[in-house]
C-alpha cells in the first residue's frame, strides 16, 4: 500500500471518530468474520435471531401487539425455522403502522427519515437509527474487498448526484475528493461528452473500484470500448439499485477488464447479498436473513428479509417485492455462507429525446421519492413517443391537496431536467398494469 492511501485511510478512519462513528471497529469485527465455517456462520446467526426478536417484543409496539395477538412467546424464536411462526410484514402494513413500528428506546427525533426508492413503484417512508448508518458503512468496506481493494484507495462512483453548485468543480471539491478518495461522476448526465471526462478523471486519478447502476457503467463501457479506451486500474465494479443483465455484465468486464460484483440489498434492508469473484451471490448472514415464500401466480418465490441492523424501525421477515431463490452449495472463493439467486427485480429503461442524450429513468424515479409522496399507492413513468411522457399515479387514502401540488413541482422540475424536449403529463388511474414477469415496471420507453 502506497503512502497517499495509507494516510488516506487514517484520515477517513479518524474523522469517523471525530464525528463518534464505531465505523472502523465494526468494519475489522465483519471483515474477521470473512473466514468463518458455514457451521460458525449458523450457529452466530441463530444467536442474532434471539436477541433480535426480543429487542423487536420489549421495544417496538407494534411487534409486541403481534407476538400478543398470535400467541408467539419470542424465547421460542431462536432460529431461522422457528423465525417461520411470526407472520409476514409488507409494505401496506409498514405505512399503515410508522409510528407503531418505530423503537420506543430511541428518540425520534435522533432517527433520519428517509424514503425508499424501491423496485415495487411504491414509494415507503423509512426511518433508521445511527447503528444502520455505521453498519451500512462498513459493510460496504468488507464487500469491497472481494476484489482486491484495500481501505484507502480511489473509488470512483456514478451516481444519483446533483452536478451543479457553487463550487461544483472548484479547489474544495477536489481536496474533499483527494482526502476522502471518492470520485463523484453524475449519472444524470451521461453522454458521449460526460463519458470523456468521466474517462479523464478516472484515469488521472487512478480509481481502484467503480460503483455504478448497471444501465450507467454499460453505457460508459460501450462508449469507452467504441473508443478504443480501456481503464485498466480498475479493481472491481460494482453495480447495483438496476437489475443487472448479462450482457451488461460482459461489456464492463471487457472495458474495465475486471470483475463485475452485483450488490443486492434495498433502503429497508441492507447488505442483503453480494457476488463473489466466481459469480456467486452471497448472503451476508450478520446483516440478514433470507426466506422465500411459496411460489406466487406468476411462479416466482418472493423473499422474506428480517434485518438486524436498523435498530430504529426494525423490518422483521418483511416481503420486498422482489423474487429469488436459495442454494445451499459450497463456493471456492472461501466466503461460506448460503447463497442466493435474484430472479426478479428492479426493472427500468433509458428514456431518449430528440438531441439524441440518454437519460437514466432512475433520475425520474428518484425525484419522486426525494420528498415521500405517502398518498401515492402507485406510480410509472412511460415514454410513447419522442416529445411526451406520462406520468400514471395510482393515488391513495393519504393523497391529498399537498401531494398533487407536490407532484406538479415534480413534473416541472423533470421537464426542465430534459430540457422541455417532452411533456410530462400527469394522468391518475385506478390500475398500472405489470410486467411480463409479473414485476412493476416503473420506468418504460416505447423510443428505442
């Protein structure tokens, strides 16, 4: 490990403490686990469960009125085949019960509120206390490392960020930059002229690990290939947020000439799983544990996740939306925990206009969850033609004067974000048809 990254992992080590984050000593405590027999993994899971689910009884109301109603004695819950006894949570019980979901030992008021952008087009108001914020952290730290990176070194990510500002490319942008090792690429402008600089920047400072959603690192990856550019500093890339396809996976490969790692988790519940170098996508026990439910009409197996880690608004055996499955095999990689199949999820597409640009739909589907819109049931963007959009709600009991003017701020600010090349029209209705899989497909374009 060179100097620069030496010092730069003490920097960021050091300023988690200042601002009193147990990052770093929750980060050696997974990475330690790494090495662990599935037997070992089982038997810490087990115990997990225990102290979860009476934490869950004596601190969240709206558990205990479970566990009461059902005649459900938490000391019987002691593993995942008991965890079976307690009935599912869904996304229409978790917003009609916040409040009562919500721990009584931590003050509200110290719990961050976020909305989810999860794949089912229901946006879910979620709020998570500071353990989620420093596991989430250094979870990511022990994944990253399935690819050789080491504490320190440039990550580069495409992502959801906002590209202006006053001082969007000044000297404090790039020693933030420098100290913190993060590369800061807009996914909302990804172009032929932002892949240019994108490629600069990459290059210039010698990014190790690359985070990106998959439909953004494909582009570039077509771009760069197209070019006849390769980065080859490039350790690992990590994509996920996008159902990642397998001819998404093959083009970053060959550009970045790296492995590519499909990270799965979602706002509720994080870290769920990851791929390993062979391809294999890991649980990762300590955060999580995977069920799947009994084949629904389309014949997907939908998933169950109780999450230890938010210890604010806990998410127990709660059914996502999403489909997979369970394999119960050994890998060489020498990560021994169960493993999983995504069979279904996030579904979205590239919105394209007149001038020719790309426009990642994730920013459309983020601008709605930017502010929560709880009277919203349901909603989908679809592009018909090059110049018009419409944007269908499904409205329901919470929806009210303030979400429909919200709702036209957001149809403005996305117009102005394409430049007017389209109008958004905003039309309500009672049903949004589903995919072909069966998924909600909340972002869909007919312009290819």
């Amino acid at each position: 490990m060179d100097l620069i990254t030496t010092c730069r992992k003490y920097f960021i080590i050091n300023y988690w403490r200042f601002k009193k984050l147990d990052i770093y000593n929750i980060y050696k405590e997974l990475k330690n686990r790494n090495s662990w027999t599935r037997e070992r993994w089982e038997d810490y899971q087990n115990f997990q469960i225990q102290e979860f689910i009476q934490y869950c009884y004596n601190n969240v109301s709206y558990y205990k009125e479970l566990f009461d109603n059902n005649g459900i004695n938490p000391y019987e819950i002691k593993d995942k085949e008991s965890l079976k006894r307690i009935p599912i949570l869904t996304k229409d019980i978790v917003r009609d019960n916040i409040d009562k979901l919500l721990a009584s030992n931590i003050p509200k008021e110290k719990m961050k509120k976020t909305n989810t952008s999860g794949s089912t087009g229901k946006p879910l108001t979620l709020y998570s206390d500071k353990s989620r914020s420093e596991y989430l952290a250094a979870g990511l730290w022990r994944i990253y490392l399935r690819c050789g990176w080491k504490p320190g070194e440039r990550i580069g990510y495409i992502w959801g960020f906002q590209t202006g500002g006053k001082d969007a490319n000044g000297l404090k942008k790039r020693i933030k930059e420098f100290f913190t090792g993060a590369t800061y690429l807009s996914a909302w402008k990804a172009n032929d002229e932002d892949f240019q600089e994108w490629y600069k920047r990459l290059e210039h400072q010698k990014v190790k690990l690359l985070v990106c959603y998959a439909s953004s690192g494909s582009r570039f990856a077509s771009w760069l290939l197209d070019n006849g550019l390769k980065l080859n500093s490039i350790k690992g890339v990590f994509c996920t947020s996008e159902k990642l396809f397998d001819h998404q996976k093959a083009l970053i490969e060959k550009a970045f000439n790296s492995k590519v790692f499909n990270l799965y988790g979602c706002g509720e519940v994080n870290h769920v799983a990851c791929t390993c170098a062979n391809g294999k996508m890991h649980v990762n026990p300590d955060m999580v544990v995977v069920e799947v439910d009994e084949p629904n009409d389309s014949g997907n197996t939908p998933l169950i996740l109780t999450g230890f880690r938010n210890l604010g608004m806990p998410f127990l055996r709660y059914q996502n939306g999403d489909a997979g499955s369970l394999i119960n095999e050994k890998c060489s990689c020498g990560f021994d925990t169960e493993q999983m199949e995504l069979n279904v999820s996030r579904l979205s597409d590239i919105f394209t206009f007149q001038d020719g640009k790309k426009y990642p739909s994730l920013y459309f589907i983020l601008r709605i969850y930017k502010e929560g819109f709880e009277g919203i049931e349901l909603f989908q963007f679809y592009q018909d033609k090059i110049d018009h959009i419409y944007f269908y709600i499904v409205k329901n009991e919470k929806f009210n004067a303030q979400t429909e003017e919200k709702l036209k701020m957001a149809v403005l600010e996305i117009q102005n974000h394409i430049n007017d090349q389209a109008i958004v029209e905003l039309i309500y209705k009672d049903y949004i048809e589903q995919s072909k899989s069966s998924k909600h497909y909340y972002a869909r374009s007919d312009i290819k």
